[in-house]
C-alpha cells in the first residue's frame, strides 16, 4: 500500500484499518450522529428501493440521456451511502452488478467509458473512480479486488495523461479536446484520485497540486471561480462550491484562497430554496455545497442540514424518486449522496 494524503485525526484512523474492516468499525458510529427525523429515514429507504429497482437487470447499469457509465456510478455511490458493500446490505447485489458493469466499461488505456458513445466522458471516468475507489476496501473477493485494482491503476494514469496544461480537464483528455478546461470535470477527476489515493493506489501528488493551482488562478476577485481558465472573470457558484469541495478532499482547509471562496458560497447559495436554481443545475449545486458546509461542523451543519433535507423530502415523487435537469436516475442519486452524509460511511465523504 502506498502512503495516502495526511487527513484530519479520524481519517488517519481509517485509513490505518485492515482491507474489510471499514465495515464492522467505528463508521457505524458517525463522528457527528443525525437527529434522527422519521421523514428523512423513510424518503432515503423510498429513494433507495427505487434506484435498486430500476437497475438494468441484464446489464447492472443505469443510465440517463447517453451517459451510463456516470449514472451507475453515482447510483452505485448513493447505495453505499447507506453502509452496504457489495456483500453486505439490502444493496449488496446491486452494488456488485454495478462493479460488474463498470468493469466492463474499463478500456485499455484506462479510460471508464465509451469515447464513442459519450462526447463527455470525463465526467463517468472521475465517478468511476470515486464509487470503484470507496467500494475497494469493502471488496472480499479477490478476484475481483484484483481486477479493481488494476483497473483504478490504469484509470489514475489515464487521468493524469487527460490533465491540461493549466492544470485541470475538459470534457474529453487533453489531446482529444485542445487542451481545453472546465470546472465542473476537474471536480469530478480530483475528487476520484483523492478517492483513489485513499484507498492505496498510487496517485503522483503533481497531478493534484497542478489541480489546486488551477482552482485558485480561476478564482475571482469576490471569491467565485470561474467556468474555465479561458474565461476568467465570471464567478459560477456551482463551480465554487464544488471546487471547495474538492480543496476539502485535496486536504486544502487553510489556504488563503479557502476562506474567501467560502464567503461567497455562503452568500450565494446558503439560502437553499432560494435564488440558486437561476444558476441551473441546483442538485449539482448542492451535492458539493453540502459537503462544504458539512465540513463545517455540527453548528453550522445541523440547521443547514434541517432545511435542505426538510426540502429534499418535499419535493420526493410517490414513486420514491426525484425529477429534475438530466434525469431522474441522476438527481435521485445527487439526493440520497446529500442525505446521507451524516451516516458517515464513506471516507470520501468525511469531516
């Protein structure tokens, strides 16, 4: 195993666990316990059952618009967000004919995805990483371990070769979109190599310094990051929030960019029935904005969290999904992944 990124206390703790024993360990007791609301407990279990019944029962996949491999694994994240491995839990068949999928999906030069298929593909690359990545540790199979392994070896190289000069990634490698760079698929590549990183796969601390360094030169004057590196100057507050998030995951709390940016999160998004939906993509928007404010901690988590679940659980279908931009399939599993951060399962995830 390689030697992961220092964390804060009970992380290092985790990361020091035996492969299996994630599981049986003190993630079933979380660092910060939910006030346990009937109303948040009954819409994940709706929200769950559904992404579970609408597996592809052939394939194991999950798909919305022409983008399968980022479906299934964020569904797949959100299963595992509520403690079940792929051999424990009500989930364990689903998550393991999700990893299943995805490994089919994994291409010799170490791409998760279809290039032929997916002018995107970027995005279902980071979050290949980050659900294969957090499933790793849980993983008894040995085979299959292997063959996780070996597939997130070859995705972190295929990532690191994608990376822009500037520092981040576009929606395609670098070579295939000339070197373009955008926001929203830097967040996704960064957060799967630290996913990666953690659980013992060799990650060269370049590629994440290069991405800090972009996050803080597409950083504005009032504290908001912009779309691209190409287009500074115009502050974009999903992107903000989810480059916080990924500053987070890179082990950044305390640079000077961090307390700026977070002063403009707070001021544009902290509201969560409020204006942000003008910016588009509001389930986006908060998937990473409350990792940020989870962070935080219990005073500054706990209202928040009352306010953005209590919103969640009333917008819920009887059907036990939720309806929005992309897909129901997506904005289901950006849900679940929000009301679950309390359980504490995934290091990913963790303060």
């Amino acid at each position: 195993m390689t030697k992961r990124f220092s964390r804060r206390s009970v992380l290092k703790s985790l990361a020091a666990l035996p492969v299996g024993a994630l599981a049986a360990s003190s993630l079933d007791t979380p660092v910060f316990a939910a006030k346990k609301d009937p109303r948040w407990e009954k819409a994940i279990k709706r929200g769950l059952d559904w992404v579970a019944r609408t597996q592809s029962p052939i394939r194991g996949n999950w798909t919305a618009g022409n983008y399968p491999t980022a479906m299934t694994a964020l569904a797949g994240v959100s299963l595992i967000c509520s403690g079940a491995t792929t051999t424990q839990g009500p989930y364990a068949k689903n998550i393991r004919r999700a990893v299943d999928y995805l490994l089919t999906k994994c291409r010799s030069n170490g791409l998760i995805g279809d290039p032929q298929s997916d002018n995107r593909y970027t995005y279902g690359h980071g979050f290949s990483m980050l659900f294969l990545s957090q499933v790793l540790g849980e993983e008894q199979d040995e085979e299959t371990r292997e063959l996780v392994i070996e597939a997130l070896t070859k995705a972190v190289d295929f990532s690191c070769k994608a990376q822009t000069k500037s520092g981040g990634w576009g929606y395609v490698s670098a070579k295939d979109g000339n070197d373009f760079d955008e926001g929203s698929t830097t967040i996704t590549q960064v957060q799967g190599l630290r996913g990666c990183r953690n659980a013992g796969i060799p990650v060269p601390a370049e590629a994440i310094e290069k991405a800090k360094q972009y996050i803080y030169k597409c950083k504005n004057q009032d504290g908001g990051i912009s779309y691209s590196s190409r287009n500074r100057g115009s502050s974009r507050p999903a992107i903000t929030a989810a480059a916080m998030a990924t500053l987070y995951n890179a082990g950044d709390y305390d640079s000077e960019h961090v307390p700026q940016m977070l002063e403009y999160c707070k001021k544009t998004l902290h509201q969560v029935s409020g204006g942000a939906r003008s910016y588009g993509h509001w389930h986006y928007t908060y998937l990473y904005y409350s990792q940020v404010v989870y962070r935080q901690g219990r005073k500054e988590w706990n209202p928040y969290r009352d306010k953005l679940y209590d919103k969640i659980v009333n917008e819920q279908n009887d059907e036990g999904y939720w309806t929005g931009n992309i897909g129901p399939i997506y904005v289901t599993a950006c849900n679940l992944v929000m009301m679950q951060l309390d359980k504490g399962f995934l290091p990913i995830y963790q303060r």
